[in-house]
C-alpha cells in the first residue's frame, strides 16, 4: 500500500502542512450525498438555529479519528486486532455487518454517483450504466494503483467539493448576524431528530475505522507520529465543518426563505441544482452538479479502499487463530494488506453484487436499509475506541483522557439514540 518512505523524524512548524493527507481521504470519504441532504434539510428548514450542531459535529468527528489513530499509533495494531482483544463476539459482530453493509452500500454509491453524471449527460447512458460505470472505475482505480497515487487524487476531489459548495455559500449572500445567532444552542419545534442526524451523520461511517490504516500508509507508525496524526485530523475535519456549514447556508439562504422543499433521498440534490439554474443560470448548475459527483465519487473511492482493508485485516486475523497463531501486531504486515486476495475480494464484493441493485431504478428500501446499518456501526466504534484506549493495552501517556472520554462518551450516546431511531423509522 504504501509509495510515501517511512519517516521516523515527524516535520514541525510549517513543514506539517505539506504532509497532510490520512485525514483529508477520512473526512472526504465520510461525506456524501445523503450527508449533504441531510444538512440542506436543516438549512431548509430551520434556517440558521442548527448551526451550532454542525460545529459540535465537527468536535465530535475530530475526536473520533484521533482515537482511531492514536491507538494505531500508541500500540502498533490496527483497529481489527484491537477489536479482537476484547473478546471473539466482535469478530461475530464484523464480520456480519461488513458482509451485509458492503452489499447495501456498493449499490447506494454507485447509484448516487449515477444521479448528477446522469444529469449533466441527460440520454447519453442509461441510469444503470452511469451507476455500473463508477463502481468498476473506483474498482480499477484502487485494484491497480498505491496509496500515494489514492491519496492525491481524494485530495483533488475534496478541492473540488469544497471550491464548489464554499463558491456556492459565497454566492447566496449568507446572513451574517443570523449564522452568529445560530451557534447559540436552541432545538426549534420538531428539530430534535435533524439536529441528532447533523451532530452523528455527516462524516461519520465505517470508514472513520479505517483511519489508522491510511496513517500506517503515509509512514506515520510510531508515537511520535501522534501529534502529526493530530494536527492532520483536526485540519481535515475543520475544512469538512466549513464544509457543512457552507452547505448550510446554502439551505439557509436558498431554500428556507423562499420555502422550497427539496425531494426524499439523493433526488434532492437534483432538485437544488434546478433551483440554481433557475436563480443563477446553468453554469452555476452545471459547477454544482459537478461538486456533487466529487463528493458522491470520493466516498466510492474511499469506500473500495479504506473498508477492503479492514476486510482484509479482518480475514488476516481470522486465519491466524485458525492457524493456532497470534495475529502480529506489525505495521508493516498491515501495510500489505492491499496486496491480499482478502482486499481484491472484497473491493469486487463492492462492485459487481450490487450492480443488481442499479437495475431497481432508484432503491429507496436500501437506501433506508444503508442508514439503518450505518447507524448500527458507529455506537460500537464509539464504545470500543473507549475501552481500548483506557486498557493498559495503551502504553498510560497515551490513554484517553478526561476530554478524549468525554468526546467518545457523548459519541456513544449520540449515535445509540440515533441508531434506535433509525430502528424505529424502519418499524
């Protein structure tokens, strides 16, 4: 996996800038279409009160990944070793969910990436072949290229995302006084759920998990790689909460005070990009749709690559209890992983299964069924990132503290009380 040389002298000062990159591809993996709804949603209808969940969202995000990289870092095992140490119920748990949320989500992606291709090329491709197309490029790309080219080019589409929404925030005028009201708490009648959803949801999936594996790629694998590890997470979850609250704005200013309703699902990013066109012409459309396939493409991406590994390390570790062995807590062994038939499997796991599902149309039963398991993974990250970081599995300077535990702790409860919630929407 790894083209970046291992580095055991971590930069300072300026020189820390040029070496971002793990928790640019984390954060761009975790937003996508459906995260960029959601926040529309809140923008639309509750204008700027919301603001403020974004922000803790945002703190929450941050305190997530450094965890994750710091017990990479701290003990040298990646996340699926950790998981095993606390008992085989985990590899159940895994390997279940990895299975059956690979499935769900190969078809959610592609059918998102799908939407805007197919909306700025209306008749040229069939819904299906623009869905089928991205999965098999995002396959390609990750089957035959390493890490360093991986990286480069999520850093390419985050630009592109963040140029195009921060563009469009600039471009509707947002109301200044009213942003700075909006981060002061407040919960306006029937916002309970939609400010849940804008703290858990956007940047939060399964991938968060595999943060450690991208910092182990970089060449960052040892504890002086830890406030690097840091400085890198915070700026890349900073610019996703400029992110989010831009998309805000957007939804603020765009829709809330014109009091236009935007479609169920990925459709109502569709629909915004009609309300553009409309107001500011089919340049500025066009420039949205093109932002929206960035960011649908970057979690396809991120996706095939980050979760394959974490497959692989999870049949890695399988195999070696079968074989009576202990699972070597090395990192160069983990930096192979993407040269594992494990990772090749799993990538095509992603890719041509779901396909099937490109042929429904629009799947709006699975798409539900992708927040509902989604929902079921973060609350577990959350509680087990809290008890293995308090475990004297992590040398004591670099176990959690008070603020560490409490970040995780609310993490825990946010994303159990959303988790049943998505339980009960399915009821």
């Amino acid at each position: 996996m790894p083209s970046t040389p291992i580095d055991e002298t971590p930069p300072v000062g300026l020189e820390r800038w040029k070496r971002l990159g793990p928790g640019i591809v984390v954060a761009a993996t975790g937003v996508g279409a459906g995260d960029l709804v959601a926040t529309l949603v809140a923008g639309a209808r509750f204008g700027y009160a919301l603001l403020w969940a974004a922000v803790i969202g945002c703190i929450i995000k941050i305190a997530l990944a450094e965890a994750t990289g710091r017990y990479h870092l701290a003990t040298g095992s990646t996340m699926l070793q950790g998981w095993r140490s606390l008992g085989h119920w985990t590899s159940w748990y895994f390997g279940i969910y990895i299975l059956i949320w690979g499935f769900v989500y190969g078809g959610t992606a592609m059918s998102a990436t799908a939407l805007p291709l197919a909306a700025m090329f209306p008749g040229l491709l069939p819904f299906w072949a623009w869905g089928m197309a991205s999965g098999l490029a995002g396959a390609l790309f990750v089957l035959f290229n390493r890490y360093a080219v991986f990286e480069a080019v999520m850093k390419l589409l985050i630009g592109v995302m963040f140029v195009v929404v921060v563009g469009l925030a600039i471009l509707v005028m947002p109301d200044l006084d009213a942003a700075l009201i909006g981060l002061a708490p407040t919960l306006p009648e029937g916002s309970a759920i939609y400010t849940l959803g804008l703290i858990g949801g956007v940047g939060g999936t399964i991938t968060l998990a595999a943060y450690g594996y991208w910092v182990n790629a970089k060449g960052w694998r040892s504890p002086a790689w830890i406030p690097m590890m840091r400085f890198d997470n915070r700026v890349a979850y900073i610019a996703t909460g400029v992110f989010v609250i831009a998309m805000l704005i957007v939804g603020a200013e765009l829709l809330y005070t014109a009091q236009i309703a935007l479609s169920g699902g990925d459709r109502g990013l569709l629909d915004l990009g009609a309300v553009l066109e409309a107001r500011f012409g089919r340049t500025v459309a066009t420039l949205f749709l093109i932002g929206f396939a960035a960011t649908t493409f970057s979690s396809v991406l991120g996706v095939w690559q980050g979760v394959s590994l974490l497959f692989a390390d999870f049949v890695r570790s399988i195999r070696a209890e079968r074989a009576g062995e202990t699972a070597v807590h090395d990192p160069a062994i983990a930096a192979t992983l993407d040269r594992t038939p494990a990772f090749r499997f799993y990538v095509l796991w992603l890719t041509f299964p779901p396909m099937l599902l490109l042929f429904l149309g629009q799947p709006f039963a699975l798409i539900i069924a992708y927040g509902a398991f989604g929902a079921f993974f973060m609350p577990f990250l959350a509680v087990t990132l809290m008890w293995l970081l308090n475990s004297k599995a992590v040398p004591a300077e670099w176990r959690s503290g008070w603020w560490s535990n409490l970040m995780l702790g609310l993490a825990s409860l946010l994303f159990a009380v959303l988790c049943v919630d998505q339980i009960r929407s399915l009821l």
